[in-house]
C-alpha cells in the first residue's frame, strides 16, 4: 500500500446521542433527515440537521442496518431477521428470517442496489468460525452471494453499478466484485484494498460510502480516521475523527456534499456520536427497497 497521504480536514460533532454502536447513516432526500441506528440498544434514529432534532422508534431486538421502502416506511436488518416497519416505525412484516444462528449472528451492514434490491450481511459474534455470510434479498426470496465471512460490512456501489464493495472487517480486507444490476448476481471477487495492521494502530474498514468521482470512503474502527480510496484502490485522503471508532458514512445534505459519519462508544465513555464533514464532493443518492425487485 502506498504511503499515507498528509491528514485532510477533520470531522466535527454535530449531534451528541450516545449510541454504544452507531451504524448505518442513510440519508433521505425528501425530507432532509438522516436515519441511523444503534445497534446493541435496538434503537434507530430520524435526525433533522436545519432543526437539530431527532426521534426515536424502537427496533425490540439488535439492528444492524435500516433504509427506505419504495412507497413508504422502512426496511431493517435485525437479529432475527429482515423486517418491514410502517412509516410510523412500527414493526410490520418479516420478510425473511436470519438463516444463521440467531444465538451468534445477526444482520449487520446493509446496501440497496441500482435496482432496488437489498444486500445485507451478518456478523459471526465470536469472530471464531467465519459463518458469516452476505446476503440478497429480492422478490425470490433471500440468497446467499458469499460465506466464510467474520464481519460482513462496507456494503457500496459503484456511480455505474458495476462494480460492488464488500469489507470483512477483522480480516482488514475491502473487496471489489463484479455486479450484474440486472440478476443481482456478483461475481470475480478480488482484493480492493487490505490493510496492514500494526501494534500500535488496528484500524480496520468497516462501514463505507462511495461519491459521484467513483471513490470509495471507508470508516477506520479503532482506527479514528476515515480513508477516501480512488477506484484503483489507491490512498488518497484520511480524515481524522475525534473518535476512536468510526462506524460508517453516508453523503447527505442539500447537494450530498456532507458526509456524515456514525461511531461507536470507546471504553473510555468518548464516542457514540454523530460526526460531519464538508467532503468537497457528492455522493451517490439513497436508493430505496423496492420489494418488487
């Protein structure tokens, strides 16, 4: 990997809300809100940035993941499966049930498609056994698309769909495969970018965002920086957050040139909050689940 460039301009706070493990930003458009989760605590979050407010549903159970549905309310991957909330954030409908061992997995870092589909994958909670797998959820029902994963995470497209990111991040690999938006299939994994850990810095890719430039945004847990990787998969820029563990970032605002980044609590009590930054560029817009698909 080449040298790490000179540190670009660093996250600010904009929300103080505690999560143990905040995860999964999407924005969305029509209302200028950014959801997000935390993941342990079974809560998910409705922020409005021009008011500084937020409300609150509860999930019941572990959530990894949650995105808009084509035609109102909402799609989240829980512990026992992927389910469809009203526009209220009512639990309504299991669309399928986590195949795995709910004991030790749940659903984790989630992406809809080009197409409206929803990829999802788990996490193996012992990180013992690699039984993690990602998945794809479409009107035929759930599919399995890769297996012998720890974490499943860092779910984005590419601007032209083609191409589909996937990080398993204990294993600090990011992959790239080649995705065919018109089955949903993804083929010709290969290494994006693997990352080489030290005794002093185990930042490793977790959850990601890519921009309109076709660059891939990756958040460094236990890392405290977020790494902007060309298409080549070459370094180009880190920014620091004043956390140690970013989760993930997702583009939003009036042009999608603010990325907004979740984190995870330190043992330390800092972190858990919600992180922004004027990136300089747009990102992709939120895509929505349609069940059709």
């Amino acid at each position: 990997m080449s040298a790490r460039p000179a540190d670009g301009a660093p996250f600010r706070r904009v929300l103080e809300c505690g999560c143990k493990v905040g995860e999964s930003p999407v924005w969305l458009p029509e209302s200028a809100e950014l959801l997000f989760v935390d993941v342990p605590a079974g809560r998910w979050f409705r922020y409005d940035p021009a008011r500084g407010t937020r409300v609150e549903y509860d999930a019941g159970e572990a959530i990894g993941c949650v995105a808009p549905v084509v035609g109102g309310g909402f799609v989240a991957g829980l512990r026992s499966g992927i389910w469809r909330f009203d526009a209220a954030g009512v639990k309504r409908e299991l669309l399928a049930a986590n195949p795995e061992d709910t004991a030790v997995s749940r659903f984790n870092d989630g992406r809809v498609d080009p197409a409206g589909r929803l990829l999802v994958g788990t996490i193996d909670e012992p990180k013992a056994g690699g039984r993690a797998g990602l998945y794809r959820l479409d009107r035929r029902g759930l599919a399995r698309l890769a297996d012998g994963l720890m974490t499943s995470n860092g779910l984005a497209f590419s601007p032209d769909g083609k191409t589909l990111y996937h990080s398993d991040t204990p294993r600090f690999v990011v992959y790239a495969y080649d995705y065919d938006v018109a089955t949903g299939a993804a083929t010709n994994r290969r290494v994006f970018v693997r990352i080489e850990p030290t005794a002093t810095d185990r930042g490793r890719p977790d959850g990601a965002a890519v921009d309109v430039e076709g660059c891939y945004w990756s958040a460094f847990y236990e890392g405290g920086r977020v790494c902007r990787y060309d298409p080549g998969g070459r370094l180009i820029a880190v920014h620091p957050v004043p956390a140690r563990s970013p989760t993930m970032p997702a583009f939003g605002g009036p042009r999608l040139t603010t990325l907004y980044l979740t984190t995870a609590r330190d043992p330390d009590g800092r972190g858990g909050d919600l992180f922004a930054l004027d990136a300089g560029v747009a990102g992709l817009p939120t895509r929505a689940f349609d069940p059709d698909a």
